[in-house]
C-alpha cells in the first residue's frame, strides 16, 4: 500500500506567498473588530467570528425641542418665610422643628419674631417659655407661660410647664395650682401628676404626695 503523502511546498517563493495571505487575513480581521481569531474558531469548535458593534447613539431630539421638565421640588418652610416672613403659624411651626433639634437661639428668635406680629398668640408663648425653660432660664420662661396660661387656658402644655419652672424657682403655691390645673385638663398626664406629688412632698403633704405618685403610675400602666 502507497501512502498517501502529505502536500509540500515546492519552494520558498510558494512559502512565503501564503504566509503572506495569512498575515493578511489576520490583519483583515482585527480590523473589523472580530470578537474570535480564526485559531479560536477551529481550537473551541465556534461558529464565525461575530463583528463587535458599540451601542447606537442616543437619538437627537428635534431643533426646538427640549426635554420634559421633572418635576419642580416642594417648597420649604424657609423659602415660605422668605416670600412672607411674618406669617404667623410658619413661625411657630419652624421654631419648633429648631427647638427640636436644639437649634434654640435660632427657635427662640422665630418666637419672638412671631410675638411682636400676635403678642397674645398662646402656641407661641408657650413654645416660647418651654424653651426657655430647657435651658434652664426659668425666671425668664414664667412670664411667657403664665400669659399663655391666661390667654389660652385650656392649653394643658402651658399650665404643666409653669408648673415645673415655678417649682424650680421654690414658688411652691404657684406650682401647685398650676399643676393642678394641668391635671384637670389632662387627667392621665403622668409628668404632671408627678410634679404634682413631688411638689405636695416638698410642702410636707407626703399623703397626697403618695396619692399623686400612685395615679402616675397608673396613669403609665405600671
């Protein structure tokens, strides 16, 4: 049996020729972007080389068109004010998110301010006193909470409050009364039938002291 030979190039001129066509069609295809080489295709048994595409362009709008606005932000309190800086009720309401974040000398510069627009405005009186009170001023917070207290006395917060700044200034008959008066407004306020007991202690009446202590508990389901 002859077998069969496999074919040889007859000289260096026929050699050099097809190396030539293939650096050629290597070259040809790294210039269209293919993703596989000819060696890769017949190594891992892969369909043709597929052409690499980059993504299309966004499409342009038309001459004249804009994009659709989004949608405009909420307004804030601050930019309220700005428009209508003695508004009232934006004051106030401002001033408590302040006090809150114990931002108080910008809280209580809002409740001033809001004061001299409504001088009898007991939401602002009382904020006022409360954070005068926070901060220790107790003399000062009185007068503010006991004018609260007279022009809106069904307000609970001003009568509790005066209460606890009378306490601390030893004014022992005012507190009381005041947190009396908290208690009938409010009768399962726990912190003012507390200050309520601490205050008949102080004025040796640890009966009703205990009384007062025995309704705040419960008030709290302890």
């Amino acid at each position: 049996m002859i077998r069969k030979r496999e074919p040889r190039w007859q000289s260096a001129a026929e050699r050099a020729r097809v190396a030539a066509e293939l650096i050629e069609e290597a070259e040809s295809l790294t210039e269209t972007s293919s993703i596989a080489s000819p060696a890769d295709v017949a190594r891992a048994g892969l369909p043709p080389p597929v052409t690499a595409q980059l993504p299309s362009p966004p499409t342009a709008l038309p001459p004249g068109d804009a994009p659709a606005p989004g949608p405009a932000p909420e307004p804030t309190i601050d930019d309220a004010l700005a428009a209508d800086p003695d508004n009232v009720p934006l004051l106030v309401e401002r001033a408590g998110l302040l006090s809150g974040a114990a931002h108080y000398r910008a809280a209580q510069r809002d409740y001033e301010r809001a004061l001299r627009v409504d001088p009898i405005h007991g939401e602002a009186l009382t904020g006022l006193g409360v954070l005068l009170s926070r901060r220790g001023l107790w003399s000062d917070a009185v007068p503010h909470l006991r004018r609260a207290s007279e022009v809106d006395p069904g307000r609970a917060a001003a009568w509790f409050y005066l209460g606890e700044a009378l306490n601390h200034m030893d004014e022992l008959d005012g507190a009381l009364a005041a947190y009396e008066r908290a208690v009938e407004l409010e009768p399962r306020n726990t912190r003012a039938l507390y200050g309520l007991g601490i205050v008949l202690d102080r004025l040796n009446r640890p009966d009703e002291a205990t009384q007062m202590y025995r309704r705040s508990r419960e008030a709290t389901g302890r």
